[in-house]
C-alpha cells in the first residue's frame, strides 16, 4: 500500500482516501475537485497519480501496508473508504471513532451501491460501523462502470462533507437505475462491544511500546498493573492440536503472542503426533497491564495502538516500537483526568508520562 498526497490545496482540512481500483479513481478525483482541502490517498493504485494537482507533501509518516496509523487518521477532517477489504473498514472504524474523525465507507457492486456515513468529528454519540448488526462482507469487487463509480462518489462526497448538514450516523443504498439513493438514520447500539470499550473520541497519548522494567514495575502499584488495555490486534494467547489434545512446548511457544492475524495453521503439522491442519488458537484483543508486562517485558509487542478506558475517559496510546522508555508510570496522588506537560493523570492515579525514560 503506497501513501501519496494527490492535492496540495492550501488549508487545514486534509481528506484521507483508502482503497484502490476505480472507485477510489473516482472519488479522488470529486473530491479534489471540490477544492475543499488536501485530499491524501493510502492505497496501491498508481493510476491515482493522474488526479495530483501539484501537491508533493502530505501528512508525516507513512501509510505502510497496514493503512493510515491513529497518528495520521488524528490530522484528517474525514475519512473516505472505496471497496476497502472488511478487515480495513473494521480497523478505521475504531480507529476514527478514537479519533474523532467521521468515516464514510463506500462500497459499489454492479449498479448498486452502499453507503455508511459514521460522523465521529461531529457527534460523540454516532453509531459506529460495527453497531448494526450484518452479514460478513464479501470480499469488495471493482466492477462497477464508470456511472456508477461517479454516482456513488456524489452520493458518498454529499454526506462525508457534511454538505446536508449530517449530524448523525446514515446508511444510504442505491443504484444507478434511478440515481437516488434511499437513507436510513443508524441508531447507536447500546450492545455494541466497539463503542462500549471505546466510548467515543479519546485523548492520545504518543508513548513507547515496551511494557515495563523492573523499576516501572515496582514504582506502579494495583491500578496500574490491573487497568485492561483493548489492543489493536488479537495476539495468540493459546496453541493446541484439535487430533491429539497437546503441542510440545517447543512449538506452542513459536506461535504465542503474535498477532493472530499472521499466521496460517491450515496445512501445520502437530510435532507431538504428526497430523496435519489440526492446530487451533485462542487469542484476545484485551489484557491487563502486568499481563503484557509479563508477555512482553522490554520487547514491543506486535501492535499499534492500545486503548482503556481510565477514570471514565478513554485513553489511547499510539505505541512507538522503536522508541525506548515504557509505557506506564508511576502512581500519583488521584484526581480529574488531565492532560499535562507529557503526562496523562487518571483518577485512578495512575501517571502516563511518555517522554520520561
């Protein structure tokens, strides 16, 4: 996934396109046409390089094959997705919620075509992506044609731009056949897992992806060691073969604590007994402090970010693996949460300091 600034438009709005294919052509194209500000593309389509109009510099960082990080999604004013993969679309969701930054994701299919508008920078009490409950997405598929593709870039631009006013979370489906598109308000969902950990825009905390030293661990006390973290990915916890019950150590420990999403067990073999496609895995998305403290130690763990939420407010920790220090401090005296000179104070007096090594 390449990162390519495709408008250069003076301003303090920057749009973040995510996607490939013509669909996101399209989009880009509207949008930078629109003059509304800086239009960044994260994506793999050079063709995308015909709609630059003289920008050579975007957002700091890189985009990387994961997508924007929580770094660059915090600059945006908006984020737009065309035909992301599922996986993609559940991660900005999340992270744009944390941010603060509404989402508009874009799906095309033949002549129709699906819009859900999550306004995250406009309202704290939007419906996320994950609040509705519906069928896996397929994986997205460009073949819509060139009307359609424009159409639904309108229809997408109307309500990410906030052009109508939206104030709330919106579901618009249409086709080309008539060139109207039928809206439905989407509700938050008080069940909803994303919201209910996240709870809204959080305040962000840069800090380092390591978990503790011998020091930090004896300076923090229970609310610090106890506090659950949701991780940006799910990390093996747990490795067994569904045929014998067992895994020798050797090769259980090979696969602890990675991200779960890297790795295959279809055609494994279990060392213990020798069948093959048996391997199964636990994993989680959320620990405690001493847990990761206790996985990871001085090695940073496979993630980007981590988040809680700490005296009723939630925080996010952007993690910088190749940073030293840790990423908790000691306890302080309690109090309201604050954001002070490079620290963070919870009520629950625990102290994120993460310029202090």
């Amino acid at each position: 996934m390449s990162f390519r600034t495709i408008s250069g438009e003076a301003g303090p709005d920057i749009f973040a396109i995510v996607g490939s294919g013509r669909l996101a052509h399209e989009l880009a194209e509207q949008l930078t046409s629109s003059r509304a500000g800086r239009v960044v593309h994260y994506g793999s389509d050079p063709a995308l390089a015909s709609v630059r109009s003289g920008g050579e510099s975007g957002m700091a960082g890189d985009a990387g094959s994961r997508g924007p990080g929580l770094r660059e999604l915090a600059r945006c004013t908006a984020v737009f997705t065309a035909n992301a993969a599922p996986a993609m679309v559940s991660m900005l969701n999340e992270l744009c919620l944390l941010s603060g930054v509404s989402l508009t994701v874009l799906r095309t299919d033949g002549a129709a075509f699906g819009i859900y508008h999550h306004a995250f920078g406009v309202s704290a009490d939007s419906a996320c992506h994950a609040c509705q409950p519906r069928t896996a997405a397929p994986a997205p598929v460009d073949n819509a044609d060139s009307r359609t593709n424009r159409t639904a870039a309108s229809f997408a631009l109307r309500v990410g731009l906030m052009d109508g006013g939206v104030q709330h979370s919106q579901r618009l489906a249409g086709s080309t056949a008539n060139g109207t598109a039928d809206t439905i308000d989407l509700p938050r969902n008080p069940e909803c897992t994303v919201c209910a950990v996240a709870g809204g825009p959080g305040l962000i905390v840069r800090t380092h992806n390591r978990w503790g030293t011998a020091t930090c661990l004896q300076r923090a006390g229970p609310a610090a060691l106890e506090q659950v973290l949701r991780l940006s990915d799910a990390l093996i916890t747990d490795v067994r073969c569904g045929a014998c019950g067992a895994l020798p150590h050797d090769q259980a420990a090979h696969y602890l604590n990675r991200r779960a999403a890297d790795v295959e067990f279809t055609t494994t073999a279990c060392a213990g007994c020798g069948v093959s496609g048996q391997l199964e895995c636990t994993s989680s998305r959320q620990f405690s402090v001493a847990e990761l403290a206790a996985r990871f130690g001085e090695g940073a763990a496979p993630i980007t970010y981590a988040y809680g939420r700490i005296a009723g407010k939630t925080i996010c920790f952007d993690l910088q693996a190749d940073c030293s220090g840790t990423a908790y401090r000691s306890l302080t005296a309690g109090g309201a949460l604050t954001a002070g000179a490079g620290a963070v104070t919870g009520a629950a007096g625990v102290t994120f300091n993460p310029e202090d090594d």
